[in-house]
C-alpha cells in the first residue's frame, strides 16, 4: 500500500491530559490521537510533534506529522478524528506534505504565548487558561526585562535539563536558543499576555521566564536581573516555573516549499 506524509494542525486543552508525549498508563495527545487514527484507518499511526508540550500546557498550532495511507481524503479524516477527539483535541488543518517533512526537525521557529489576569478578583472562566496574579503588576518592567531575552544566549538559567538516558550518558545538551521576538501586551480588564518566538525552546523555558518576568512586575527584582540571570547561566538563581495552564503553543513556522 502506498503511503503519503500528512502534516496536521491540532489545537487542544492541555488540562485533560498528562502531557504530550505517549506514556503508558495515563492519557496523553499522542495517544489519543494515534488511537483515534488506529481506529479510523484500521491500522497503527505514529504521529511526531513539532514540539512536546507538558501536562496542563495548551496548543493552537501544534504540527504533527504521519505516514498514511494514499488512500485517505483527509477532509474527510478531518471530520472523523474530531468526532473521536473533540472537544478535548481538533485537527485544524491537514495536507499533504513533501516526504522529507520533519514536524519537528524541519521547523525554522516556534511560538508561544502565556496569559497573566492581574486582577483582585479570579475568573472562574479563565482558571484553565491563565496564571491569576492578585497584586498589581509593573507590566514596562516586565516589557524592559523582556527586551534582554533576545537574540542568541545561552538559557540555562531558564531550562531544565534532559535526564541522562544512562550512566554511561555524558552528552551536554546545548541550552542556545535565538529568541525572535519577546514582548509583553495588556490586552485589557486585566489580562496581560507574553509573547515569545524563538527557534526553539528547551525544556520549561517559557514558563521559567515567565516566572522571572512576574518577580520582576512584583519588585521583587530589577529588570536589569533578566541580563545578570542569562549570563550566570545558573537555574537556581532565577525564579521558579509559572503554572503550566497559562501556556499555549501558539504557531510553528517552517520554509515556504512545505506549504
């Protein structure tokens, strides 16, 4: 039977799900949406992400591509995976793509954005999408901190670092990220929203500077930390990760021929 790449864009509510990534036990992204393929197809999927998201964190624009049958009318599969996955998980998009497309690896950037409500009062209709912050934030100080983020830099202040796959594992993961774009808007009634375009993010890198970003908007640090906490390179020097369900990957970028 022949074959043919897809490339997918699915939105979903990271709430409902431990992560993305398959793992034995608990549902996840990937596991729902293999199963939901496995059983409109009536054979196995393997789906790869543009990106791995962490339990509670959200997508709009997540890539998934897979190997499928020639045979598929993806509007019609379209359809068929929402009807099994919806409301949870939705495939936006779905077209056929080159044979070398690699969500992940032909990706140029990533982007994400983190919604703060700076309010006295919670929302309980934003409790799954936003990270409630009672006292007033600075939010110039926080836009100032966020002007050094950009560019090329080392963010080991800012990520945590893969698991050796054994003893024998002495690999270093490089923590270099060329970060696009960095900036923070209010958008009104209290809801201030962090956007962040980079060509790729290590592990809790956006929720960590997010985390930065609300000591700085809170005075408990000086915008001019953001720089100091880049160069030291030293994650227990910078604050702890923001909650994950402010998080959405919001958009993946990739060269013009894979469209």
């Amino acid at each position: 039977m022949a074959m043919r790449r897809a490339r997918m864009t699915i939105a979903y509510k990271g709430d409902q799900f431990h992560g993305f990534a398959t793992n034995p036990g608990v549902d996840t992204v990937a596991s729902t949406i293999e199963g939901a393929l496995a059983q409109i197809l009536q054979e196995e999927v393997k789906i790869i992400p543009a990106g791995r998201t962490d339990a509670g964190v959200h997508a709009w624009g997540q890539i998934i591509g897979a190997d499928l049958p020639d045979r598929v009318n993806l509007p019609v599969l379209m359809k068929q995976l929402n009807s099994l996955c919806g409301p949870s998980i939705a495939m936006r998009e779905a077209v056929w793509t080159k044979p070398d497309f690699h969500a992940r690896y032909t990706a140029l950037w990533r982007s994400y954005r983190y919604t703060v409500l700076n309010t006295e009062t919670p929302n309980p209709f934003m409790v799954d999408s936003a990270w409630h912050i009672m006292k007033p934030l600075k939010l110039r100080a926080m836009q100032l901190a966020s002007d050094a983020v950009i560019g090329e830099h080392d963010f080991s202040a800012f990520c945590r670092k893969p698991k050796p796959a054994d003893e024998n594992d002495t690999f270093e993961h490089s923590m270099r990220r060329h970060v696009m774009n960095a900036e923070w808007r209010d958008l009104g009634e209290g809801v201030l929203r962090f956007d962040i375009r980079a060509n790729a993010f290590c592990h809790q890198m956006v929720r960590a500077l997010v985390g930065t970003f609300i000591e700085i908007g809170l005075s408990k640090r000086p915008p001019s930390d953001m720089r100091g906490l880049i160069v030291s390179g030293d994650r227990a020097q910078a604050a702890p990760v923001a909650p994950p369900q402010g998080l959405i990957l919001w958009e993946v970028g990739y060269p013009a021929d894979c469209d």
